[in-house]
C-alpha cells in the first residue's frame, strides 16, 4: 500500500487479537495506534487463555480460520518476520482429543475436518484406551452438579471419541501477545498503555477518533474495536449496536490447575482434551499439572457480569470440587490436593458463540469481539482477515450487502466473513460446539 493510501487507524485493545491486527496493519504501512488501560500487551482476558489451538468446530469458516491460523502458531518466527528479544512462545504439540457428547457431533467436525484436508483418527473405546492409559473412556455423563446422585452413577456404556494429532496448545498466551506486539512496533506500530478510552468521537456521521480519561482526544479515520470482554461497553459509547442480531456480554471462567498423574503428562497419554459427555475441557501444562474448565453444560450456572472487573479473584471452593472431581472420573489417576488453584477469566460471549469479525454502521468504526471462549487460536488470521476487511471497506466495497470471502495464504482455505457478520441469523446456544 503506498502511504497516500495508508489509514490512520487507532485499536482499543492489546490483547492477542488487538496485537496482530496491528501486525497486519503496520505491515501494509497503516499508521497504526494501539491503545489499552492495563499496562502491557496480553493483560486482558488474553492473560487467563488456555491457548488451546485445535481445529474442530461445528462450522466450516470458525474451522478454517483455526487451520490457517494454526499453520502459523507453529511457524512463528516465520509468521511475525521478527524474534522477540524477551523470548518467544512456543506452540506444544499435544494433540486434540474429543470425546462424544451432547452438543459435540463427532460426524459433524470430522466431514469438516477432512473438507479441509486435516488429518483426523475415529477412535473407539479400545483404541481411546490403548493411545490414552491414563484416561477412562466409559460413559458417565450426562454432567450434572455434585449434589446429585447421578455424579457418582455408574457408567453406562463406553465413548467413541476422536483425535487430531497435529494440534496442541501454546505455552504462553501473553509471552505470544507481546511477540505479536513487538513485530508490530518494528513495522511502525505505536503502543500506548495506562490509556482507557472512555468516549468515541464522530464526525460527519462516521467515527473520528476517540477521548481518553483525562480528556485528551486521538483522531483517526479508523476505529477497531477489539477490546475483549469490555466489548459491549466499548460500542455502547459508540453507539453503534442498534442492527446487531447478537450482543457480547462478559461471563466469568474459572480454570482449575492439578498435578497430573504420572499416566496423563506431555508426552506420556497427556494431551488436550474436550470431554462433552462430563462437560470439562482439560489439557497438559507446564510443571506435570493439568489445567481444566467446564464446557458450560446445562446444569452449570452462568455467571454473566455487568463488567469483566467485577469478576472475582480467586478459584471458588465449589468450582473447585466440581471441575476436579469431574476429572478424577475420566482419570482415575488424578490425585486431588486440598488447595484450590487456578485462574478467573472472562469470556466476551454472543448468543451464537460465534465472534464478530466486522464493519458496522458508524462508517469507520470496525469489531473484532465476542470471541466467545475460543478466540486466542483464530488471532494470527484474524488480525490479517480484519486488515484486508478495513482495507476494502473503506476502499468503498460493500461488505454489508456482499461479504467478503478471505483466502488463506498458508494452507489456501477460503473464509466465508458471512459467518461473522453482526446481522447474521443467530441461532442461541450454550457453549462453544
Ligand atoms: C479462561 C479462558 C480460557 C480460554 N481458553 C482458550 C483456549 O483454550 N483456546 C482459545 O482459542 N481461546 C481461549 N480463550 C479465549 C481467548 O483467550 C480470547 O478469545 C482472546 O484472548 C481474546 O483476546 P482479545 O484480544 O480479543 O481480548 P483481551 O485479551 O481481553 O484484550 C482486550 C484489551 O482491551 C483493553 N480495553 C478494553 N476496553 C478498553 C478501553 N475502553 N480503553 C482502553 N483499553 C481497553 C483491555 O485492557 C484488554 O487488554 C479463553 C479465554 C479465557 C478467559
């Protein structure tokens, strides 16, 4: 892009998505300004990831971007063109394994996997049992609360599951966000932290910049929205949700951490794990330990917050009891210590769970948000999808009327942004499917 067309382009947010749209930005030589409240890239939601990247999901265009996006976690130098002098994160091969459950159809994810060329095992309970020791693949679900006796019933009958060996997880989320970050200033990217945004500006009936507490105003013919769980209160200063089908609202994830039995580690029957029949997700980490959270089964309360910093602080006793004993059922070797452990996060969740990637009606003002508990993965495609969308936008195409379709440069899939578009039918449902 020569700079007579370069953007000026300011992104409310340094999370992992925020952070490689200015990568890609800076990169086709945008004048790019990143600003964030917190104090470095990678503080917000980003920080409590579990970084899983697998490939598996209910729909083609979430599966295809994950695929693309892949390619580059494990190719990272490669992809951010700069190595980060604080060191680099790494993308661990541990392999996704899903078990069959309500709300999970195995079919369903392997016909897309293979559409995409994505190497994928059917696995049966004998064959679950031979590839993991250390798991128990029978029939326990389905999850219910621990108070009912249904917990502790027996099984009744054994999984089939499925396995993608070429995923895994990354073992830093915000060492990976702070990489991102550093590729972006090296292409001219300016980083602002300790900045809140408190007010969007407009101008001639399209966005203009924005106001920071304290009262200074940064102008810019750009505004992206990519601001996390503090989504919503980001467009409602803008004003800009009245043709949105689906809101983005902050829910509250506690995320356990044990110490794995020997026969669940990396690299010894360890690996990432979505067991829909008892509603946990789980993978290997760092330090022999296990990290697990809930797949937000029916009987599980939702914890929705008005704001993502009123939630709470520290693991919740009965979190803690549920989300172990749930895995000590499907790993009997699972020794559970008295002290809670773990972390908080909060999702940015849209009745569908499906992000919005997309322009909206204030001319100049884009969202890359409600990335519903599954965004980190998708983030180094993201952040190219969002710049080549800002690009013909405001080049005059009209996406609204004729969605753009984004072709990967790594693996060659083509991404459908229909998918992802704020007017899309929305189709409710609980959990990321
Ligand atoms: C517990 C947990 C586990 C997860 N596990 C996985 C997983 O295994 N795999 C996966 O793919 N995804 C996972 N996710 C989802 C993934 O982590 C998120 O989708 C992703 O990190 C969101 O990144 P972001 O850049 O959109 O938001 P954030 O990282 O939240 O960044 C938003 C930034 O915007 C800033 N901000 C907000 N409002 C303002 C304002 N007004 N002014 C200035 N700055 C502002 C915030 O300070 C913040 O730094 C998980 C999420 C959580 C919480």
């Amino acid at each position: 892009m020569s700079q007579d067309l370069a953007l000026d382009v300011i992104i409310v947010g340094a999370g992992v998505l925020g952070c490689s749209l200015a990568l890609e930005l800076a990169r086709r030589s945008h004048r790019v300004v990143v600003l964030d409240s917190r104090g470095g890239p990678g503080y917000g939601s980003t920080s409590a990831s579990s970084a899983i990247i697998r490939y598996h999901y209910s729909h083609l265009p979430e599966s295809a971007i994950a695929w693309e996006a892949g390619h580059r976690w494990q190719d990272w130098e490669r992809h951010l063109g700069v190595v980060d002098p604080i060191g680099m994160a790494q993308f661990v091969p541990s392999g996704a394994l899903v078990l069959e459950g309500p709300g999970y159809d195995i079919e369903l994810f392997v016909s897309i996997l293979r559409e995409l060329n994505i190497d994928v095992d059917e696995l049966t309970a004998a064959e679950l049992r031979e590839r993991f020791p250390g798991l128990d693949p029978q029939r326990i679900g389905p999850a219910t609360v621990l108070e009912d006796d249904h917990f502790w019933a027996e099984p009744t009958g054994e999984l089939a599951g499925m396995y993608v060996e070429g995923a895994g997880h990354i073992d830093d989320p915000q060492l990976a966000t702070h990489n991102l970050a550093h590729a972006a200033e090296a292409n001219g990217a300016v980083f602002r932290f300790g900045c809140e945004v408190v007010a969007v500006l407009r101008d001639g009936g399209r966005v203009s910049g924005v106001e920071l507490a304290g009262g200074e105003r940064v102008h810019a013919r750009v505004v992206v929205n990519v601001a996390g769980p503090w989504s919503a209160q980001l467009n409602r200063l803008a004003d800009v949700l009245e043709d949105f089908t689906t809101t983005t609202r902050p829910l509250e994830h506690e995320v356990v951490s044990v110490p794995a039995p020997a026969d669940f580690r990396l690299g010894h029957g360890g690996t990432c794990v979505t067991d829909a029949d008892f509603a946990t997700y789980f993978r290997v980490h760092a330090g022999d330990t296990i990290i697990v959270g809930g797949l937000e089964p029916p009987c599980d309360e939702l914890v929705f917050l008005d704001s993502p910093d009123d939630a709470a602080t520290s693991i919740s006793q009965k979190t803690w009891e549920l989300q172990t004993l749930r895995l000590a059922r499907r790993l009997p070797g699972l020794g559970i210590p008295s002290t809670p452990r773990g972390i908080i996060g909060v999702y940015d969740v849209t009745e569908d769970w499906i992000p919005i990637y997309d322009r909206t009606a204030l001319d100049g003002y884009y969202v890359a948000i409600g990335t519903s508990g599954h965004g980190f993965k998708q983030a180094p495609f993201v952040g190219e999808i969002m710049a080549r969308l800002i690009e013909q936008v405001e080049g005059g195409h009209d996406h609204d009327r004729e969605p753009l379709v984004v072709k990967g440069s790594w693996t060659g899939v083509d991404v459908d942004l229909a998918h992802f578009s704020r007017l899309r039918g929305v189709v409710p449902q609980r959990g990321m499917g």
